[in-house]
C-alpha cells in the first residue's frame, strides 16, 4: 500500500463508497492531521473516479430492473452487455417454462461495467435477496432505482 497525498487521493474512490470492496482491495492510504495532534488516515481502493471520462462513446452495458405481474412485490435485477438490451434480456428470461407470464422492464440504467455495477447493487440490497442464488429483491422500487443511480455514478461518463 502505498501513502498518497490529498490532492493524489481525489482521483481515486475512497474505502466505504463502493460495494464490496473491503480494505485488501486498497491500494493507497493518506494522513491528515487532526486538532488533537493525531493524524486520521483514509484508505482509498485502486478505482480512480472519473475513469470513464474522455472515452468518446456511452457504455453499451445495462443493469435493468424487470417485473413480472405474477411476482407482485419482486424485482430481477442483472446485466446485459454489448447488443443486448434490456428488452431482449426480458424476452430471454421468459421463456423458462417456469415464468408464468413475460417479465417487462421496469427501469434500466446505461454504463459502462454492468457487471461491476450488478455486483454493488447486489451486496447493498443483499438484505432484500429472497433467494442467494438468484437475482430477485423483495424490494421498493425507489430504493432500487435511487441504489443503482447511487452506485452507478461511478459506471459512467461523469
């Protein structure tokens, strides 16, 4: 781990602003003096912020909310990437002989690391998850949309 200085610090994300990331993912700390004559340290992961800025195209990745009228209260949420849009990855999800009726895309929310970006989304509302294995949140819509638009800040061109 290396010291960096503060103005250094503002280009990376500190510990604590993204999901599931813990203090073996940080790669640089700084000291900041404090009034008691002890000095705080912060500790940053290796994601700068901003990464995606000066890139010439969107992201071509999403992460989506689906629902399905015969799960009242239950929300998928996931990733699709490169071509397949969201509306498509409705359509794919119904099909399993287990779907009752298609699901339809509630929200979805364009960047550039969908997978990344799904997995924060995942561990913040983990405690929603009616099922580990599977990707449905029994959930408030507002709170999911109000999370991924949160996290997602940093999955987007700033």
């Amino acid at each position: 781990m290396k010291c960096i200085s503060w103005e250094e610090s503002l280009n990376y994300i500190p510990l604590g602003e993204q999901e599931g990331v813990s203090f073996s993912d940080c790669k640089y700390y700084t000291f900041t003096p404090e009034e008691n004559e002890w000095e705080s340290v912060k500790y940053f992961t290796g994601t700068k912020r901003n990464r995606f800025n000066g890139l010439s195209a969107e992201g071509t990745h999403w992460v989506y909310v689906l629902e399905n009228n015969a799960m009242p209260g239950l929300y998928k949420i996931g990733f699709t990437k490169d071509g397949v849009g969201p509306e498509k990855r409705a359509k794919q999800v119904s099909r399993s002989s287990g779907v009752p009726t298609p699901f339809t895309v509630k929200w979805a929310f364009k960047c550039f690391d969908g997978m990344a970006l799904e997995q924060q989304v995942h561990k913040k509302l983990n405690h929603s998850r009616i099922n580990n294995d599977r990707e449905f949140f029994n959930e408030d819509f507002e709170v999911i949309k109000e999370t991924i638009e949160t996290l997602g800040q940093n999955f987007i061109k700033a």
